[in-house]
C-alpha cells in the first residue's frame, strides 16, 4: 500500500514537471512580458467561469493582463488583490474577444456561452470562405489581447440573420488549469 502511495505521488510530480517544463518552453517563445501563476481556485457555474490565481498587485499584476497556457488563450484578469487574482475565461457568457480565423483572415468576435466548452464567433460575412476545422485566433484588435493567440477551432457554422456564425471548440482544457501565464501586450 505505501509503494501504490509513493507511486502514485511520484506519478503526480511527474505530470506536474512535465506541464511546468511545457510552460517554461512556451515562456521563452513570447515577446512579451510574462509572469507565471497557479491556479489556487475557481468558480464555474452556468453564467459564471472564473479562476484565481495566486500572484496579485504586490507580484505587479493589473486588470486586463491576459492569461494563457501553451495550448492557448484563457482570459483576461479582471480583479485584483494583494496577493491573487480573478481571470475570466473567454468560455464565460459574458467574455468578448476580437478574433479572425487563421486561413481565411475572416474577422468577427468570439463569445463565451453558457454551455461551459463551447464558444461562438459571431458576425462573419455570410458569405465567408471559412472551414470546418479552421483554427481562431486573437486578431489584435482592440486594447487588450495581442494578435495571434490560439482560441480553438470551428466545429461547424450556421446563418444568423444577416450573418453566420462559428462554433468553436476551445484549444484550452478549462477543466485541467494548473499552471498559467500572465502577459501584458507591451513587448519586453
């Protein structure tokens, strides 16, 4: 029983250096300013998806610095403490991100929804070229999210209106947050 025990804990600081060396490679490829976090916390509700984060104003955390891993885009920090900090998620009914798909440069914006893992881009031409499968990214518009970052990828569209609208899967497992980065969008 003990060796299951030891196994066990080895197997967990395993995986945990295996994510952390991830991040670490992730950190050296970004031309921005980068704080590393862990996720202590979250609140995840039908219309509510936040995380905590363990660093704050003393670690020279401020509101809308965003948040993501090597897999992709989190969120935005929206609240600040001493020592830690509120993310919201972009799966958050209320998160709104400017964004474009990769291939096609189609530009819309990418809303949260209240089905948790499943995000919407709204107001693409509807006529677009746009495909099954293509991936979204941050179009850098805006104050907050620099250009280029990984959403997720349409799993299928459908007309709105005047307009046609992307599901989107999310690159980002929001279930399996551990450990984050915090950038701000002015370069090093």
């Amino acid at each position: 029983m003990e060796l299951n025990l030891e196994n066990s804990q080895l197997l967990y600081l395993k995986n945990e250096n295996d994510s952390l060396r991830s991040l670490l490679d992730f950190k050296k490829q970004l031309h921005y300013l980068s704080i590393p976090c862990e996720v202590i916390g979250l609140d995840y509700s039908e219309n509510r998806k936040i995380i905590f984060l363990n660093r704050g104003g003393e670690d020279n955390i401020s509101e809308n610095m965003v948040c993501l891993n090597s897999k992709g885009l989190i969120g935005k920090v929206v609240e600040v403490g001493n020592n830690l900090c509120e993310v919201i998620c972009l799966n958050d009914p209320n998160s709104r991100i400017p964004a474009k798909t990769e291939q096609s440069q189609e530009q819309g914006i990418v809303y949260g929804t209240a089905k948790g893992n499943i995000l919407e881009m709204r107001y693409l031409s509807k006529d677009t070229k746009t495909e099954l499968g293509e991936m979204v990214i941050t179009s850098g518009l805006g104050s907050i999210y620099p250009k280029g970052i990984l959403i997720g990828k349409i799993s299928s569209t459908r007309i709105d209106g005047f307009y046609k609208t992307a599901t989107i899967t999310p690159a980002v497992n929001f279930f399996n947050l551990e450990e984050v980065l915090l950038i701000r969008k002015e370069t090093k």
